[in-house]
C-alpha cells in the first residue's frame, strides 16, 4: 500500500464564508500519487473550515460564492446566525473571557487577534456551522482518478468571517 500526502495552501476572503473549489488540486494529487485504486480523504485542519462535496452552479455573487452555496449559508445561518457581540447577546457562550485571556498568551496571537482586537474572535457561528458540515470527506480512486461523476466538486470552506487569511487543507491518498 502506498500512502501519499499533499497540502493544499488556500485563500480565504473575509467578510463572509469563503467557498473554494478544490476539485482540481485534488485531481493533481491523485495523479501526482501514482495511486490507481484507493482513497482519497481530503480534511480541513482548521475548526472553522468545512470539507463537502457538491454542485457547481455557475451562477455566482460577486465574491465568487455560487447561489448553491449561498443558500447552503442561508440555510445554516437559521440554525446557527452569526455571532457580533461580546459579551453574547444573541445566546452564545462563546467565547468566554478566559479564552480571551489564553488566547493572549499564545506565541502567536497577533495572528488570531490583530492589533489586540478581541472581536477577531467572535467566531462561534463558524465553529459550529464547520462541525455540521465536517471537516473531512473521503472519495474513491479508481483507475487512477477520482470516481465521482462531472457533476460532482469538491468545496473547502472556511465559515470564519474575520478576515482574509491563508488556510491549509490535507490531501492523503491511500492504496496501490
């Protein structure tokens, strides 16, 4: 059996949910394998971020998120709608002044709260939306190529609304 791994660097926008179409860098790292028959799982390492697969519908908004997608958000966002305030008005708990206070020491918490601005991380919505989501989604490869139809895509997603950041998602293809 052969195992073999690739990390995928991604861009997320900002301001809402950034919806990445991965399917073409996944389809690299099958053939870059050399694998014929097995598995490929693709999961995002971040607690915001989602790995699903769908649709393309080539209608888009003007940040690049397809109608699919925005009503995938808008349907999420009745279950679970943003998060603004601090302390939680809207029913949250999240987050709680000693994670504030332990995100502060962290050797890099000028990457999670730019400028000390502690609303970088009023983030509850998209931890929670990434876990219905998943953060992970495993595909068969047969005769070396993904097994899904041309219909099919495979879309990372980071929920957190924060701001633009660079985000990682692992590609391992397991088999012979």
């Amino acid at each position: 059996m052969t195992v073999h791994q690739t990390t995928l660097e991604l861009q997320s926008h900002g301001g809402t949910p950034s919806f990445i179409n991965v399917t073409d860098q996944v389809r690299e790292a099958v053939a870059a394998s050399g694998i014929t028959n097995g598995l490929a799982a693709v999961m995002s390492p971040h607690t915001t971020c989602g790995v699903y697969f769908d649709e393309w519908v080539h209608d888009e908004y003007e940040d690049g998120t397809d109608y699919l997608q925005g009503d995938l958000n808008a349907v999420l966002g009745k279950i679970v709608p943003e998060q603004h305030d601090f302390p939680p008005a809207d029913g949250y708990h999240y987050p709680g002044i000693k994670h504030f206070e332990e995100v502060e020491t962290w050797p890099s918490a000028k990457e999670y709260l730019p400028g000390g601005d502690r609303s970088q991380l009023l983030n509850v919505d998209a931890h929670l939306k990434s876990t219905i989501i998943g953060s992970s989604q495993v595909f068969p490869v047969t005769d070396g190529k993904l097994a899904f139809g041309v219909t099919g895509y495979i879309f990372f997603v980071d929920f957190d609304r924060a701001r633009a950041r660079t985000r990682k998602c692992q590609v391992t293809i397991i088999g012979e």
